[in-house]
C-alpha cells in the first residue's frame, strides 16, 4: 500500500475510537502493516481518563488476532508466511525458535521483524500453542500498557518521550530476560 493508502486507513481507525483500536488490534498480528501505535495513541490521548482501559482492550483483541493467525499459520503452512515475509526474515525466525521458543514470541514486540510474521511463523513451526499465546499475551503488555499508563497518567507532557520510553524499556526487559536465560542455563548445568 502506498502511505495516502496507511495514512486513510489510520484515519478511518481513530475516527472509530476505541472500535478502531479492537479492529487495529485484532488484524495487526494477521496482517495489518500499520504499527497499533498509530491508532492507540491519537485515540488514547483524546481519552486521557480510558487510555488504561485501552490499552487492556487492545492487548485483548490483539490476542484474539494472534490466536486467529496462528492457526492460519499452523493450516495454510510455509505459502502464507512467504507471501508477507523476506526468506530471510523465516529462516531467522526458525533459527530463533529452535533455540527458544518462548523467548521469541517474548521479545517480538522489540524487533524489526513484523509481529505478524512471528504469529504466521508459530503456527507453521507447530510451537505449543499454550507457550505461543502465554508469551504473545507477555509481549503485548510490555509493549502497551506501558504507553496506557503513561497517557492516563501525564496524557500530553510525555507523548514526546513516549517512542524513547518504550526502547528504554524494551532494552531493560530485553536484558532481564537475557540474565534470567543465563542464570537458567547455568543452574540446568549445576544440577546435572
């Protein structure tokens, strides 16, 4: 799509209010090119008092999407997730996943790789589905609520630092989870 296509799109979306966030939210992780930031914000900041409530909402219908999508993955295969996704974005995301399942679908929310490529991605690669939705559910929030809370709680004055906040965050959850994979695989070698 061309950026006058996003653009009305992204309008059409925030004209909604918070219908627009639920079909952003539920498309984003089957195919929707549009970061959910695009329509969340704008829609939250013109309801300071609800950007909580939200951001709860889109964390939901975005997990009802990723459930839709990943059982698209899992019964359309390979020919799906090739049409949206490079080659060499699929052979990334199999090499991630055969070293940690979880821990992938955990840090989708911080990479360049589109969301919807990593819920494509679970469903073909047959990951447990429990252990997909648990993590995606995990990723969302630590992607959104932040952005909720601090909309509902200083609306206008932090919209400027809102991207810096989120990579900040993102940085420091990405490290902890890198600690705690360390300390786990160093006390698996202790206790054998």
């Amino acid at each position: 799509m061309e950026k006058m296509d996003m653009s009305y799109i992204i309008n059409i979306l925030i004209n909604y209010g918070v219908i627009g966030i639920m079909i952003a939210a539920f498309f984003e992780p089957i195919l929707m090119p549009v970061p959910m930031e695009f329509v969340s914000i704008p829609i939250a900041l013109l309801n300071q008092d609800k950007a909580l409530l939200y951001s709860i909402i889109l964390i939901l219908f975005s997990a009802l999407g990723s459930t839709v999508g990943y059982y698209i993955g899992k019964f359309l295969s390979g020919t799906l997730l090739n049409k949206f996704v490079s080659a060499e974005n699929v052979s990334k995301l199999k090499n991630l996943y055969e070293k940690n399942s979880f821990l992938t679908i955990l840090t989708s929310a911080f990479t360049p790789i589109p969301y919807e490529a990593y819920v494509l991605s679970a469903g073909i690669f047959n990951i447990g589905f429990t252990k997909f939705i648990m993590a995606a559910l995990i990723s969302r929030c630590i992607r959104h609520l932040p952005q909720g809370i601090i909309i509902s709680l200083y609306g206008d004055v932090f919209l400027g630092n809102l991207k810096n906040y989120t990579m900040i965050m993102g940085l420091i959850i990405f490290i902890i989870i890198l600690l705690l994979r360390y300390l786990f695989r160093k006390n698996n070698s202790n206790t054998q």
